[in-house]
C-alpha cells in the first residue's frame, strides 16, 4: 500500500507544480471572495496598512528582483508550492516518529511563515553557513556551549571557541576546537579534548539584484579528541563547502549548504552534507533563526542518515557583541534527540 500511496503524492505534487508555472501568471486580477467583501465593508485600507503584510515573503507573487510581472508571478508559485509541499512532509514524518515534538516543530515552521538594523550573516546557533567573510584584518571569535542528549539518553556537555580571521577581502580563516563531558547512561562519564576543526572560506560572488552571493569553504577536521574514551572517531575528515546567500527582503534572508566530506583514508564513508536555514529581523538588535540540516552516508540505508530542525534566536547587546541561543531537535533516529545551545560572538581588530 505504501508505494501506490508515495506515487500518488508525488504525482499531484507534480501537477501541482505545472498549475503554479504554467496557469498562474494567467489568474485574474480580480478581488477573491474576501479581498471583495474587505472592499465592500470599507475595511481593506485597515488590513493593507499592517506592517506585516509588507514584510511578507513573495509578496503578492512576486520576486522584486525579476522584473517580468508573469515570469515573477510564475516562480513565485513554484517556489510557494514547493515551500508547503516540504513543509508539510517534514512535519508529517517528524509527527509519526514523535508525536512529542510534535509542537516545536510546529512552531519552527510558523515562524518561518510568519515573521518577516541587524547583520544578516549566519552564525551561532546556525550550524549553515553564509556566503560573507569576515572583513580583512578583523577577528571573529565564537564561544559556544552544547548540551545534548541522543535517543538512548546518553548526554554530552561541550564548550567551545572559534576565532576566524580576515585574511583578504574575500577570504577568511578560522580554527576551532572545544572540550566535551561525556555521560553515557550505562558507561562511566569520560571528558576530553573535542576534535580540531581548520576553515578556509572564500567569497567567489556578492549578492547583487536579482543574483545570490556564493562562496565556498574548505574544512579540515584534525582527530584530536580521544577514539579510546569514546569522544571521537580517531579520523582525519576534510569537507568541501559550497554556500549560496540571498536576501529576499530586508527582513529576510535565505542560506543554502551543499557540501562533500572525505572521511578516513580510504574515504570508505564519505558523506553528503546538505542544509537551508532563514534569518528574519524582528528588530534593530533581534533576529529569528531556523534551519534544516542533512547527512547522507551514501551507503543506501536512510536509517543512519542524520536529520534535525533548529530554532533559534539572536541578539545584538552592541555593534560588535552578539549573544545567541537555540534548540535542535531530531527528525531522525540519527541524530540527536535534542541539542539546547547558547553563546557569545564578538568582532574585533587587534
């Protein structure tokens, strides 16, 4: 029953998407049924003056960076379609493994519909990546801490830092590393030095009208966190990064991770790194955050491939100091049950 079943979503998924590109751009113009009664009544001013409505992403199905009105109206729909579609799929799947959270996934996907001034690069307690670079000669240090718990309520405490800095205009360097408590349920607790993580970032394309920024990264991970204790994998990875950035109205903004990580020697478990994650500015010091992140091993069993959803929030105390906070939650029994994280960032030239 299952696949007839998966064949029929994915089919009016397909019809639905040829309605919104090719039938769209042709709706009429006319009022609906509630806009006419608004008009009617004498209240559509009211409704049209809420600052809300101006903020809205794809407002009134368009793209302000395309300037033909039907091709606008027609991406629009495709991109909305394509939104609720995953959306929905996500909260269905997240649902039928964990009535529980049910709730807080819930309320990361409203807050991506609705809420729609602050640096608008991603950061902590984002894990994607933004196609920006610290500027040149300036220094960027991330302090973090985790606490994490996975499905088997094993937990896991990590502080950490990161400092990055400006090396060109376009390019930065960074390294980071923490310190990890480990509280297995069933074993004894162990602590240690976490793996080292060394980050080249180089910005190729800046966001411009209609076109995203672009850049990419190179990571190597250093196995400096103890195989024996159980606090790493005793293997050396090196990542390749590609990140795409696009600020779809002054409030909100958009950031794409596709990434390939070489694991071990023989790179027998390579991985496929893929993430999406939106910044929405609530105020001059406060943003919203959330983001998808995936891991594929590319071994064929979907059962070991990590995914999670985070929400969180930042807070700009002054122009060069940012505190943040979010909570992770795991939409596959890969990954985490939950991650609660919260830290500081602060910019500064020597």
């Amino acid at each position: 029953m299952r696949k007839p079943l998966t064949d029929f979503i994915y089919i009016g998924l397909g019809i639905s998407l040829l309605v919104a590109l090719l039938l769209s751009p042709f709706a009429s113009s006319s009022p609906d049924g509630l806009e006419k009664v608004a008009e009617t009544k004498g209240f559509l001013e009211k409704g049209e003056g809420w600052t809300f409505w101006k903020h809205t992403p794809l407002s009134d199905y368009t793209l302000p960076w395309i300037k033909n009105e039907k091709v606008s109206t027609a991406i629009s729909g495709l991109i909305g379609t394509l939104a609720i579609f995953f959306i929905a799929l996500g909260i269905g799947r997240l649902i039928k493994r964990t009535p529980s959270k049910k709730i807080i996934l819930l309320l990361f996907f409203s807050a991506l519909v609705s809420f729609p001034s602050i640096t608008t690069h991603a950061a902590r307690p984002l894990s994607t990546d933004d196609a920006g670079t610290v500027e040149k000669s300036e220094f960027q240090l991330e302090a973090g801490f985790d606490a994490i718990r996975q499905d088997n309520h094993d937990r896991e405490y990590s502080p950490s830092l990161t400092l990055t800095y400006g090396l060109l205009d376009r390019m930065d360097l960074g390294i980071g590393s923490g310190y990890i408590f480990s509280h297995p349920k069933k074993d004894k607790k162990e602590n240690g030095i976490a793996d080292t993580e060394l980050k080249l970032k180089y910005r190729w394309i800046d966001e411009k009208d209609w076109r995203p920024g672009f850049a990419m990264t190179g990571i190597l991970k250093f196995p400096t966190a103890s195989e024996s204790k159980g606090l790493g994998s005793g293997k050396t990875y090196f990542s390749i990064n590609t990140i795409v950035t696009k600020n779809l109205s002054k409030r909100l903004v958009l950031h794409l991770n596709l990434g390939y990580t070489f694991i071990g020697e023989k790179h027998e478990n390579n991985e496929l790194n893929y993430s999406m994650a939106a910044q929405f500015i609530l105020t001059e010091k406060w943003a919203l955050v959330g983001e998808v992140v995936g891991v594929n091993n590319l071994n064929g069993q979907h059962g070991d491939d990590a995914i999670s959803g985070l929400l969180g929030t930042y807070y700009l105390i002054t122009n060069k100091i940012v505190w943040d906070a979010g909570l992770e939650i795991g939409m596959s029994k890969a990954a985490p049950d939950f991650r609660l994280t919260t830290g500081l960032t602060f910019l500064f030239k020597p």
